[in-house]
C-alpha cells in the first residue's frame, strides 16, 4: 500500500469537500429550476444561466423559497 503524506490527505479531503459543495450547489440550481418550470412552464435560457451562475448557498435558499411563492416568471426573474 502506498505511503500517503499529510500533505496528501489534506489535498484529498479539500477536493472532496469541494466537490460535495459543487454537488449541493448543482442540486440547488435544479431544484430552483424545476420549481419554475412546474409552476411556468419552460424556463427561458437567460434565467437558466443566472441562476446557474449563482454560487452561494444562502442566496440560492433565498430563491427557492421565492420560486415557490412568486406569483410570475417575470417577477422571479426581476429578483435575479
């Protein structure tokens, strides 16, 4: 079995965090989307790609919970 460094470990654990975030970020991006396509049917490519474009947490809950609530794609969308 090969001898793995400090270093290393660190290195691998930092890229398995990373890519759990990537993940949780990902599913977060999809779950805002399908709730705005349930709700208003296809979602323009703009809006896609500004919520793609998101990469925090904390914002992201914030627009769930607005895409479950607000009454039109449009005002969703002025949120963005």
């Amino acid at each position: 079995m090969p001898h793995i460094t400090l270093f290393q470990e660190i290195g691998r654990q930092e890229g398995l965090q990373e890519g759990r975030q990537e993940a949780t970020l990902e599913t977060m991006h999809e779950a805002i989307l399908d709730v705005l396509d349930a709700r208003f049917g296809p979602v323009p490519e703009a809006v896609r790609q500004r919520v793609h474009a998101l990469d925090d947490e904390l914002t992201l809950k914030d627009l769930l919970r607005r895409a479950v609530r607000v009454p039109s794609l449009e005002e969703f969308r002025s949120t963005l």
